[in-house]
C-alpha cells in the first residue's frame, strides 16, 4: 500500500516543480482547492507566490515532535517566494520537499531579512516544552496548511473539498505516530466544526491566563485535534500553561 504521506510529498514536489520553473497552470485538483476561497481585500490570494501546502518533515522516517494544521501559509513574501525568491531559487535547486524539510523560515537568509521569526521561534519553544527536550529543533515540527496558497490575511471560510482534505491533510497525517495534532487560534473552532470534525468538547485545564481554553476534536486513528485559543492571540501557550495543557492531556490518555 502506498503511503499517503510519500504520495502527497511526490505530487507537491511534481506540482510545485512545475511552477518554480515558469509553468503556472493548477493541477485540476490544485484549481478546485483554489476555487474554494473567496476572500477579498487583504484576503485575497496572490498566486504568484510559491504555494506551500506544507512545512517540515512530511515523508521522513521519523516522526515530528509537533504536527499543528494552520489555515494558509499566510502572507506574501516576494523577496523568497515570488519566481525570483530565494526560496522559490532553493525550490528549483533541490524540490519542494527537501526545502520545505530544512527548517525554512528560521534560516540565516530569512532572519537577516525579517528578524527572529516569532511564529515560528514559539511554536518550538512549545513543542520543547511539551516533550521536555531542548534539543528539538525547528526542522523537526511539521505544519499543514489547510489551503495552500498565500494571503495576507484570511476573509472567508476555508472548507477544502472533502476528497483533498483527506488526500492532503488527514490520510498523511494518520500515519505518524502522534496522538495529538494541534492548531491554534479561535479561527479554528469553526474551521474544525466546518471540517467534518464535529464540535468537539471543552478539556479541562487549571489554566493560569484565564482566557485561555482548548477543544478536542476527534480524528482518525485515535488521534485528537487540540484547538488552543486565547482572548486576542493565536498562538501556543506559555511555559505554566504548557505545563497544565500537558496534565490535562496525560489525564485523558
């Protein structure tokens, strides 16, 4: 049986290979993902920004030490992801794959552009709190884009075709060994419920911010999605709430 994960590795390396040399006609799969956003303004999407469907690890032999589904890959950066980026360069050097597994976006070339990239430095702080190990780094965290393409902010619903989600999304990610997948934002409460995934059910946290909460969502292969969210921020927790995040999860196990 062929795995999903090294499928959808293989048909973003084909398909995003093709675009960084010039061709920039959609797969007809990749044209109904397209067609099934409609945000306007700042959340209108640019194609002509390397699509990123995923970050990190996605066909390696070991699994991430933090698998988080995001909604898109968010705002454009010509600079590294237009035909003449820098990564978009690394991209057509090597594929979409081995970029996509180095750890980008917290590179030398990114950080002397743009600064620490918090987004990123956070979430790996949280996944070396969740483990208890500090050697975990960011090459070793997975993202999952439930759309693949860039805007600068997200102005409607994103509900992919069923089919695609799976191929893409759910079917890849069954096959790690990890028990919780997280994303973070209130966004996501209706982005899970939009899904298929239910409404899940509050999990009970001895919180220390009090506007902090979290949902669990069942997915396949006992695997749960954990939804974080917090009044006015979107991303994981800090170090007590981690800690109290972790109890909580151990208590359901």
């Amino acid at each position: 049986m062929v795995s999903s994960r090294l499928a959808a590795v293989e048909f973003w390396d084909r398909e995003i290979g093709r675009w960084v040399t010039g061709d920039h006609r959609l797969h007809p799969d990749l044209e109904r993902w397209r067609a099934t956003y409609s945000g306007r303004g700042a959340g209108a999407v640019d194609m002509t920004m390397m699509p990123e469907p995923y970050i990190g690890p996605l066909g390696g032999n070991n699994t991430p030490a933090l698998v988080m589904l995001g909604l898109n890959p968010g705002a454009p950066a010509p600079a590294f992801q237009s035909m003449e980026g820098i990564y978009t360069e690394r991209v057509r050097e090597t594929s979409y794959g081995d970029w996509a597994s180095s750890g980008p976006y917290t590179d030398d070339a990114w950080e002397t552009a743009h600064g620490r990239n918090r987004y990123h430095q956070n979430r790996l702080s949280f996944a070396r709190r969740l483990h208890g190990d500090d050697s975990i780094q960011n090459h070793d965290l997975l993202y999952i884009e439930l759309y693949p393409f860039h805007s600068k902010a997200v102005t409607a619903a994103i509900a992919p075709p069923s089919d695609l989600l799976s191929r893409f999304v759910l079917d890849p990610i069954s096959e790690l060994e990890t028990p919780f997948v997280f994303a973070f934002g209130k966004p996501w409460l209706k982005a899970a419920t939009r899904l298929g995934l239910g409404d899940g059910h509050q999990l009970l946290v001895s919180w220390a911010t009090a506007s902090r909460s979290a949902r669990i969502f069942p997915l396949t292969r006992n695997q749960r999605l954990v939804v974080v969210t917090q009044l006015g921020y979107a991303g994981p927790p800090g170090a007590s709430d981690t800690d109290a995040l972790i109890g909580a999860l151990h208590s359901r196990a």
